[in-house]
C-alpha cells in the first residue's frame, strides 16, 4: 500500500504558491486496511479517509464509469489493483494529474508539469466531457491562474462547447454552480471566469441576466467602455483590487442587470434601471440559492446606486434617506458595503480605475453625525407609533440640513 500526494497541492508547490490543502491517494489498499490503521472514513458512495493524526484527506485510488446524466452520473470502483495513473486518468486537466510519492520524485504520466511550464490549461483525456461541472472549473482555473499567464488550450475550450451543446450543465445543482461561482469571484481575475463560460456558451444557461448584458450599449459620456458587459467584467475586476467580500462582489456582479431591460427608443440612457433589476436580482438570488443578507444588499446596490452617484452635497434628505436604506444607523457594515460597492461601479470603467467618489465619503460622514446625534427625548415620552417614527425622521432631517450648512471646521466632510 502506498501513498502519493496528488493535486492542487503538487500543482501549487510547482508554481510557487502556497499551498492550503493536501490529498492523497492510496495505490494497493483497501478500507479495511486504512480503518485498521486508524483512520476515519467520510462519504458514504465515494469514501475518503482523514488521517489519524494530521486529519489531512486520503482517497483509494479508483476507477470510474459513466452511467448517467450530469457531474453526479458516475459509478466508481475501489481496488487494490488500479494503478495510480489510471487515478490520474480520471482527472480533468493535466496540471492536476501529478503525482508526488514520499520520497519527492514527480510521477506525470499525461504531460502536467510540460504544460505548467507551457502556461497551458488542458484536459487529461476525451473522458473530460463526461462531467459537465468541469466547464465551471476550468472557467475557474482560468481566473485564479491568468495572472501567471495561463490559458486554455483551444481542444479543451472545444471538448467544454460541446459540454454545453449537450444540455448536462443544467444537470448540475445551483449550489455547487454558486460554490465554484464563488471561489472564481475570490480570484485576482473573475471577469475571465465569466468571460470563459460566454465563450463557450455556459453563461447562458446559468446566468441568462448577465449574458444578456453584452452588447447593451451605454452612453459613452458616462461608460467610455460604452457595452454593459464590458462594464460588469472591468466592475469585477475592480471589486478584486478593492479586496471586497463576496457579499459585495456579487451585489457588484448583479447592479445592473436592468440594463438588459431598456426600453430601445431611450437607449443609450438607462434611466429607471435600477428598479427593473430588482426581479431581476431576485429571480437569480432564488435560482442561485443566495444567502438572504448577500440578496438584500445586492438589491439594495441596484435599487440606490444611482441615487448615491448623483448625490449633492447639501441633499440632506437623501443623506437621510439613504443613510435609513440601508439601515445604516443600526448596521453600518451593510451602509459601509453599500458605498464600497458603488464606488467599484464608478471605477470600473475604461480608465477610470483610480476616480474619486466623493459621494461614498459623503454618505459615511452622514451616518457618523447621525449616530452621534442624541435621541429627541421629549418626542419619545409624547408620542407613539407613526407619530413618533415621523416626528424623528423630521428631527434628524432638520439636525441634518443645520448640521451640513453651520460654520463648522467639519464643514469640509460635506463638499463634493
């Protein structure tokens, strides 16, 4: 029975990255033997074992066939006798094919470590379009490992079309197309995930709202880059470079999909598209199994963000109104991701990477003052209910407006 270290982990120490996890896999085991030696399984039709003392993952080198539909429709077969390259074989792109035994020595039966010199994303074998998830993942790949120069072969790129025209992508669970979206999102380039799966013709099985938005066109005055969707790929770049969330990268990644709604006769403007991305944004949040408060805040990002560009500095009601939007007073941390999330609007643009936005810093200095600012303390013991909710709406509006326009060296936080 031998081990061999597999993987991301060979891979990333290859190219000099860190390196986070590490699997093997058993040649000439058995279950029984690894129980018997301490370790604990997980996962009942497809077993790994966590070692007794690292708890790092062991898998028994298999043998797999197509039986049915979709990234699940495969039976496996566990034996002693498979070898390791016939593990390796079932593995989608050579740069994850190599092997590494305990004494160091690579084993790279299908070419991995030419083609991580090579720059080169390819599949292992024909076997590759047997599993549709691995459109999502070589799409991912792309994004992480662009910064490297990496790219994908064009065979590959053919055998993921194909993939697609066969219909098994919408075999797939929304959430593991959300969990491989997301890790993509985390990449230093998450345009080119999205861009990959266009090409193919994977976006528009999955994301139908943002594959509509290429071709849209927008005014050059504002979008110099002038089509929606260029728009979105330099926004989410841009939300990479800021560090943001993925709270905040994927209401960045759904702030416009009302853009895909304009009416034509008012084109290249699009006014009102912040209220018909709404069903928009709801219809993907629910197809795509979003957590709630990732749903609430891109729905927030699409409804307000235009509202926040056109800002004025002495517009103390929509100070107030957007401050109370985004229920700034009580959850800062979602008015703070709000304001991030429009400024990446602003800045992913064709040469407008370093704009300044004035407007977000407005908004923050709104909230400070209006959480400093004592409570009306003989509103609250006169009266209740609507009365009372109007009457301290009213008196934060009028500390506001005296607050903005008073001789006071704070004055410069309200200038534009």
């Amino acid at each position: 029975m031998q081990s061999f270290l597999v993987g991301g982990a060979v891979r990333d120490r290859l190219l000099g990255l860190p390196v986070h996890e590490r699997d093997y896999v058993v040649v000439g085991g058995s279950a029984e033997a690894l129980l018997a030696q301490g370790y604990r399984q997980v996962g009942k039709d497809f077993p790994v074992f966590l070692h007794p003392q690292t708890g790092e993952e062991y898998a028994l080198a298999r043998r797999e066939r197509k039986q049915g539909q979709g990234h699940g429709g495969f039976s496996f077969v566990f034996t002693p006798e498979i070898s390791l390259e016939e593990d390796l074989a079932r593995r989608d792109l050579t740069i994850n094919a190599i092997a590494e035994d305990a004494q160091g020595r690579l084993i790279d039966p299908y070419g991995g470590c030419a083609d991580l010199q090579a720059r080169i994303l390819r599949h292992v074998s024909p076997a590759f379009v047997e599993d549709p998830l691995r459109v999502l993942r070589v799409a991912r790949f792309a994004a992480r490992l662009a910064p490297l120069g990496f790219t994908i072969a064009p065979a590959t790129l053919e055998l993921m079309r194909v993939i697609c025209r066969r219909g098994e992508l919408a075999s797939l669970s929304p959430e593991r197309v959300w969990q491989e979206s997301c890790k993509a999102l985390q990449q230093q380039r998450p345009s080119l995930y999205f861009r990959t799966l266009r090409e193919v013709g994977a976006l528009q099985v999955w994301f139908p709202e943002l594959d509509q938005l290429f071709g849209v066109a927008q005014s050059a005055l504002w979008h110099p880059e002038i089509d929606t969707g260029e728009h979105l790929m330099l926004c989410l770049d841009e939300a990479a470079r800021a560090q943001a969330s993925l709270a905040v990268r994927t209401a960045v990644l759904l702030h416009d999909l009302g853009k895909a709604c304009t009416p034509a006769e008012i084109l290249p403007a699009h006014t009102g598209h912040g209220a018909r991305g709404l069903p928009l944004v709801r219809a993907f949040a629910e197809r795509l199994h979003l957590p709630r408060a990732w749903t609430e805040l891109a729905l927030l990002v699409s409804a307000e963000h235009i509202h926040l560009h056109r800002l004025q500095a002495d517009d103390a009601a929509t100070l107030l109104r957007l401050v109370m939007a985004c229920d700034g007073l009580r959850r800062p941390q979602r008015l703070q991701d709000f304001v991030l999330a429009c400024r990446i609007d602003v800045r992913g643009r064709l040469g407008m990477q370093d704009q300044a936005y004035p407007q977000g810093d407005l908004l923050l200095a709104a909230q400070r003052f209006l959480q400093q600012l004592p409570p009306p303390q003989e509103l609250l013991s006169a009266l209740r209910g609507t009365e009372l909710a109007m009457a301290i709406a009213s008196h934060r509006l009028q500390a506001l407006i005296a607050y903005i326009h008073q001789d006071d060296p704070r004055r410069g936080e309200f200038t534009l």
